[in-house]
C-alpha cells in the first residue's frame, strides 16, 4: 500500500492488518478442531457410561447370587418351593416365603411374613442385555436349585456369551444344623 503525504515521497507502508480470506481460514481450523474435539467428549462420555452401567450391573449381580444363595440354604429341603422359569417361591422358617420373580434387565425379591404381608422387597438390576431364569439340577441324591443368568446376542461379538450361573442346595443350613453337634466346630 503506498501512502502520500504533503510534500514528501510517496512512501510504502508494511501491513498493519489480516484479510478477510485469512480470517475466514483461521475461524474454519478453529471450528473443525471444535468439532473433533465434542465428538471426542461424546465418545468419552457413552464410555464412561457403559462403564458405569457394566460394573452396577456386576455389582447388583452380586448382591443377589449372596441374596439367592442364602434364601434357598434356609429355604425348606423337602421341595416346598414352587419353581417355574421366570419365578421361583421358597419356604423359609416361621412361614416366611421368599418369591423371585426374573423380568427384563432385573430380578425382583419378595418376602413377605406368614400372613402373606409383604415385608421386603428388593429389586435387582443385572444388564439390560441380560435375562434370567430359574432351574432345578439333580445331581444323583441332591437336587439343586440354580439361577441362570444369559446375555443377549448382539450383532459384532465374534464368541457367544457364556451364562452365568448360580447354584445353591434347598435346606443346607437346616441340614448343617442338624447334622452338627451342639457347641462342636462350624465348617
């Protein structure tokens, strides 16, 4: 850019500015880094929560093999459950019954107290790509009651999924506690 003055030269000036097209270049790297940048927190962020969701669901799984186990070692051993797939109802000591109930994504406990008053009742969540069911195994003299919990096949898994299973024998405390002598050692 040349500037003229009164009386002088005319003199050459450096640039003291951007043009248009320079701005337009710096605003478009901005925007795509911008972008790439919220794509990259999404993606963190679903982790994260897959994540979050895959280690409650071993949490709860958990908590309800410890639950499962321990009502049906108390539960009577001389087949008063009532066992179908999707539910199972156990008798326990001083009429109170324990019923499970397998649902999409959960399984639902409920105790309830000898008049039929429900006095408990807990819910737990293992997957929402998960199902359960209940099971009896026979095994020669002793029969088995098991809890099988399967995922759902997805479309990209290159093995199938395996169960998930707990077992438990109906009565085993009863049993233990008849069996063993009064002040002698626990097992």
């Amino acid at each position: 850019m040349i500037r003229r003055t009164r009386g002088r030269p005319p003199v050459r000036s450096n640039r003291r500015g951007i043009s248009l097209i320079e701005m337009m270049v710096v605003i478009s790297c901005a925007s795509i880094l911008l972008g790439l940048c919220a794509v990259s927190i999404q993606t963190l962020w679903r982790a994260a929560g897959d994540g979050q969701a895959r280690r409650s669901a071993a949490a709860g799984l958990n908590r309800l093999a410890e639950q499962f186990r321990e009502d049906v070692h108390a539960a009577s051993p001389l087949g008063d459950s009532d066992l179908s797939e999707r539910k199972l109802r156990l008798a326990l000591e001083n009429g109170i019954t324990v019923a499970y109930e397998a649902k999409a994504g959960r399984v639902e406990r409920v105790e309830s107290a000898a008049g039929g008053k429900v006095t408990r009742r807990e819910s737990y969540v293992i997957g929402r790509d998960r199902s359960a069911r209940f099971e009896q195994r026979d095994d020669g003299p002793r029969r088995f009651l098991a809890l099988v919990v399967r995922h759902e096949s997805r479309k990209g898994r290159t093995e199938p999924p395996r169960p998930i299973e707990i077992l438990a024998l109906p009565g085993k405390d009863r049993i233990e506690a008849v069996a063993r002598p009064k002040g002698g050692p626990t097992r």
